[in-house]
C-alpha cells in the first residue's frame, strides 16, 4: 500500500477512509487489485467499509471496498488525466470521499 488516508472519530480512531496504490505510469491500474484488495481486507476487519483507488498518475480507478461474507468489492470506471472532463470527475470523487468520511478535514 502506497498511500493510507485516515479519518479520526473518538469512537473509531483507526477508521480507514481511502487506500491508494500506485504503478508506474506504463502499467495498467489493474495491476495493483490484488495489492489493493489484500490491504483492504485489513479494513474490513474493523469496519463496513472503505474507498480504494489504484493509479498509474494518469489512470484513475477507484475502487469500493464492502465487509460481508465474503467481503465484496465494487471497479468504477477508470478515469484519465488525459481527458479534461474525466480530470474533473477524479476531483469529484475525491472530494465525494471526503464528504461521507467522518471527521474528515474539508479541502
């Protein structure tokens, strides 16, 4: 795991908001899933749920994490800086992220 982004709430100091694995930029996104979803088992152990993204600094694939029997995991539509209107929709969700995440700073 490259990156972890935590939320701080009393009642759930450790809660797990957005895991981020990177590649470099000649791989595709999809070459990090099973790195992402490994560390995000560890997730669901303590929780419901929780954002995953996979990127390759142009290539943006977000990824929802879900607790169960068995744990399921949801792909959104990868996204590329290459694209002016997908460049917007990657900070969309970033920011949709933040806005369900308790306690989370606002940007």
């Amino acid at each position: 795991m490259d990156i972890l982004a935590l939320g701080r709430k009393p009642s759930h100091p450790d809660f797990w908001i957005l895991l981020i694995e990177t590649k470099n930029a000649g791989i595709d996104t999809s070459a990090g899933l099973p790195q992402l979803l490994t560390y995000g088992s560890t997730a669901l152990d303590q929780q419901d749920w929780a954002w995953g993204l996979i990127t390759n600094g142009i290539d943006y694939q977000f990824v929802q994490l879900q607790a169960g029997q068995p744990p399921q995991y949801y792909l959104f539509p990868k996204l590329s800086l290459l694209y002016m209107a997908q460049a917007g929709k990657i900070l969309q969700v970033l920011q949709g992220i933040l806005a369900i995440a308790p306690s989370a700073p606002q940007v």
